[in-house]
C-alpha cells in the first residue's frame, strides 16, 4: 500500500511564506505525477498545481501562478510546494494527490491522497 504524508503546514501572517512537503512511501510503486489541493471551509477541494516525474512539467490554479512552486525530488518520492505571498484566501487544507502505479495494480495508475496540512493566513 502507499501512502502520502504531508507537512509544513502552520499558521503564517499575510505576505509571508510556506514550504509544503509531501513524502510518498510503500512497496515498490511509480510515480506518474504528483500534485496539491485544497480545500477551504465550507468548500470544495480545489487544484493548485501538478507535476509530472519524468518530465518534470508542471501546471498551476490561475489564482496561484507566480506565488507559488511546485517541484519534486524523485530519488526521495517528494514534492513540495513553495507558497510566497500568502493570502488569507490560500487559508485551507491542504492535501498532496499522486497518481501511482503498482505492481498490484498491474501497474495501472491510481489517485492516491494524503491526511493533509492546514495552512492559516492571518490578515
């Protein structure tokens, strides 16, 4: 079995930042891409941004471009996410989602999620 484990979440003060990070453990497996959501009180989980692990492309929410990052380390299975200039608006939690392919699977690809972090923006 998989599993995903985040952290770096915590309470910041508008303008500033946080490093999200996201370790993926288990059996043997394959990473096909990895990528953060959240979900804010009262709402529906949202996507922030993904990146594939070959190729390392990635894509981002609109709202989110050019304040925040997502990169990965292969040989360690984790992705962060670098967030800048916080908003109280990015308050929420936050979940890592990776698409993972095992040999029990017959190595298909499957979502799988992490517990999340919570970060709070304070204005």
């Amino acid at each position: 079995q998989v599993q995903l484990v985040e952290s770096g979440g915590g309470l910041v003060q508008a303008g500033g930042s946080l490093r999200l990070s996201c370790a993926a453990s288990g059996r043997t497996f394959i990473v096909a891409r990895m990528a953060w959501f959240r979900q804010a009180p009262g709402k529906e989980r949202t996507f922030i941004a993904a990146i594939t692990w070959s190729g390392g492309d990635t894509a981002y929410l609109n709202s989110v471009k050019g304040r925040f990052t997502i990169s990965r380390d292969n040989a360690k299975n984790m992705v962060y996410l670098q967030m800048n200039s916080l908003k109280p608006e990015d308050t929420a939690v936050y979940y890592c989602n990776a698409l993972i392919a095992t040999i029990e699977t017959h190595y298909y690809g499957l979502p799988y999620w992490g517990k999340g972090t919570l970060v709070n923006v304070s204005s």
